[in-house]
C-alpha cells in the first residue's frame, strides 16, 4: 500500500508545480511588457501543455484505479466513493482531445516542424534551472536532448523515411518528456526549505524508485522504433 501511495503522491506532487508554472506562465504570456518573456512563457505553455493533458489524464485513471486497492474488495463499494473518482479520471482522458492527439499534436506539430528549436530551448531552460547536485535529472535532461537532435531528426526527416514514423514515436516522446518534466520538478521541490521532512521524502523517494525507471523504458523503445528493422 505505501508504495502505491507514494508513487501517486509522487505524480501529483510534481504534476502540480507544472500546472503552477503553466498558470504563471500564461500570465506572463498576457501581462509581461518584455516580449523575450512572453516567448519564452509562451513555448514553455506550448510544448507542456500537452504533456500535462495527456500524461496526467491517464495516471489519474491509474492512480485512481491503483488507489482503489488501499480500500481491498471494499473499494469497490459505493460509500466510500473511490469507485467514482475511478470513473470519472476515466472520462478526462478523451476531453479536449484524446491522448493520443495530444502526444502527435506536441510531437508532429509542435516538435519536428521546427527542427525541434523550441523543444531544446526548452530543455536547456530546465537544465540550467535544475539545483546544484542534480546529476540524475541533469544526463537525462542532455540523453533526451542528444537523441532528440541526433537521432528523432536524423531519422525522422531522412529521404525515404516513412511518413508513418513519428505517430508511433509520439506517445513514447510524450511519456518521456513528461518524466523529464517531473524529474526537474523533483529537483526544485527536494531543494526548497522545509522538504526534508517525511511527507516530502516520501513522495520524491516514490519518484525516482517507481516512477523514473519508466523513462528508460520509452527511451529504449523510441530508439528501437528508429532502428533498422
């Protein structure tokens, strides 16, 4: 039971300071007089708002789905109403465009029409914004960056490459920027004042064990689509 609880501790933890920084970052995008900051708040909200859609939609239908087991064969039961959050997180992954969109919207329209510009922008921003000693999130932030430059464009817009491609790459991409997203997160929030304490430890513990190994994993598939059949 405690590491379900972690592990979803862990996604909503780092799922909110995203939606936070999104918030800010669309006011930004409406208020700021510098238009250097509204560009940068603007491809900040451009390339993680999918993320946030589709990755945090579908682990509400798990989490929930998960969460239900802490309750045994009672969860199941209506008056304790875990049954309802389980049906109802359902719903949220096909609203305002199913999941599957969201992950080719953010990789065919947002990603590769640029050659990918916006997307290592981005990902530069968030490694220089990561604390000191970040050394995990930090090869991983420049892995996903080395493979995004040197094999998702190479291979993407290589003459003959099927046109077909990057759909099956997207969800992948997508899962594994949003891992990237919360690695970064968890950084920020175990060096804030204040997080070196149970609740906190708890969660960033449930992260890196339970949740970051997915990172490879899509890794390692992307890059097996990309091989040579």
């Amino acid at each position: 039971m405690r590491r379900i609880l972690d592990a979803q501790r862990a996604w909503i933890d780092a799922g909110r300071v995203l939606a936070y920084r999104t918030a800010l970052e669309l006011d930004v995008i409406k208020h700021h007089p510098d238009p250097a900051k509204r560009e940068t708040a603007n491809r900040w909200c451009t390339l993680v708002t999918p993320v946030l859609k589709a990755a945090w939609t579908d682990q509400a239908f798990t989490g929930a789905s998960a969460c239900l087991q802490v309750f045994g064969g009672h969860g199941y039961v209506r008056e304790w109403g875990i049954e309802q959050h389980v049906r109802d997180a359902r719903v949220a992954m096909i609203y305002e465009g199913t999941n599957e969109i969201q992950a080719i919207d953010l990789l065919v329209r947002k990603v590769l029409p640029d050659g990918a510009k916006s997307l290592l922008t981005l990902l530069n921003e968030l490694a220089a914004d990561l604390p000191a000693g970040s050394a995990v999130a930090a090869a991983a932030l420049q892995q996903f960056t080395n493979f995004t430059r040197e094999q998702l464009l190479v291979q993407t817009q290589a003459a003959g490459a099927s046109p077909e491609l990057p759909y099956w790459l997207a969800d992948d991409f997508l899962r594994a920027l949003a891992l990237l997203l919360m690695a970064w997160a968890w950084e920020r929030i175990a060096h804030t004042p204040g997080a070196d304490v149970v609740r906190w430890r708890a969660a960033q513990n449930g992260f890196w064990r339970w949740v970051w190994p997915e990172f490879e994993m899509r890794m390692a598939m992307m890059q097996a689509s990309l091989s040579p059949a």
